[in-house]
C-alpha cells in the first residue's frame, strides 16, 4: 500500500512526462559549461597558441 501512495506523488499533469535520466542532464550541463566558457575566452584561448 506504501508504494501505490509514493507514485501519486506526482502532480496529475506531471504523470505523462517522462523525465530524463540524471547523469544525461549532468554530461549536458558540463558540455553547455565549457562551450559557454570556449565561446567567452576563445581569443585568449588562441592568443596562446600564437
């Protein structure tokens, strides 16, 4: 009876959503971070190869 009250946990139109796995939202948030961090510093970045 406990496990049929923690799946009604979800707000009624939350139901249907399927959520992702986390570890692929954490690999996401890395890879926005360095191309965030690439495209702010991308002349330093090159400045050092010069």
């Amino acid at each position: 009876m406990n496990e049929d009250k923690n799946e009604q946990l979800r707000p009624s139109k939350m139901r249907g959503v399927a959520f992702p796995k986390a570890k692929y939202g954490v690999i996401l948030a890395i890879i926005l971070i360095i191309l965030v961090n690439f495209i702010y510093y991308k002349e330093t970045i090159f400045s050092f190869f010069k």
